[in-house]
C-alpha cells in the first residue's frame, strides 16, 4: 500500500499577507490561487518537494458554527504551526528575519539534535526551522 501526504493546512487571518511569508520569506512556490465562487483556494509548497501543498485557509472556509472559534484561537497564537527542514538554519533564519517576521527564537541546538529556530507568520502561527544534526 502506496501512502503519503498530499495536503495539510494552516489557517490564516489574511490569505494575501500569508502569501507573502510563506512565498517571499521562506520561499515556497504557490501552487494554487483559484477564486472558487468567492473563496479563494490558496496552497504553497516547497520546491524540493512538489507533490506536498499547504493550504492557506480563512476561518471562512469552515463551518458557520466553528468560524468565531478559530478566529479567537488563531488571534491567541494557539493553533497548530508548521515545521520545516533546512540545510543551514542559521542562513535561513537571516533570510526570513530580514523580511520582517516576528523572530520567537534565535537559532539554538537543541539537545534532542537539531539546531532550530522559530518565527510567527503574520497570523501569529509558529513556524519552527531545523537543521539536522550529525
């Protein structure tokens, strides 16, 4: 049996301002940007990996019922974040701090062998970027 991962999400407060992190900072490619009868479907991916994409969601895009929810969780920073892996944290860190993000952590080791660091995207999501290790 074949299995792999296709798509994943995260939820964002503005589609346009998380375009801009995710393709400017970090530099994913945008795979879809489609207007489907007033909600815009938006996914980036890496480039090294094509086949993975990550929906860039609006709480509009859920239930009527969950939507105040999300967006009071999403305004806390209490959602789920993304990670990443890079060959030179500390290159890639320089790079996405340049473009303004909200720097959560400087590049450290870790004992658990990685040297990571973390930012918040516009929609105050955490995004963590590790190198691995020996």
């Amino acid at each position: 049996m074949n299995f792999t991962l296709s798509h994943c999400s995260i939820t964002v407060h503005d589609q346009d301002k998380a375009l801009a992190f995710y393709r400017d900072a970090l530099g994913l490619e945008v795979r879809n940007d489609i207007d489907l009868e007033g909600m815009r479907w938006l996914t980036v991916g890496p480039p090294s990996q094509p086949d993975i994409e990550i929906i860039l969601e609006t709480p509009d895009m859920r239930p009527p019922t969950d939507q105040e929810a999300i967006r009071a969780l999403l305004a806390k920073g209490s959602l789920t974040g993304l990670l990443f892996v890079t060959d030179n944290c500390d290159a890639t860190f320089e790079k996405v701090r340049a473009s303004g993000a909200e720097v959560l952590q400087e590049p450290i080791d870790q004992p658990y062998g990685v040297r990571d660091c973390a930012f918040r995207d516009p929609s105050g999501n955490m995004v963590r970027i590790g190198e691995r290790r020996g």
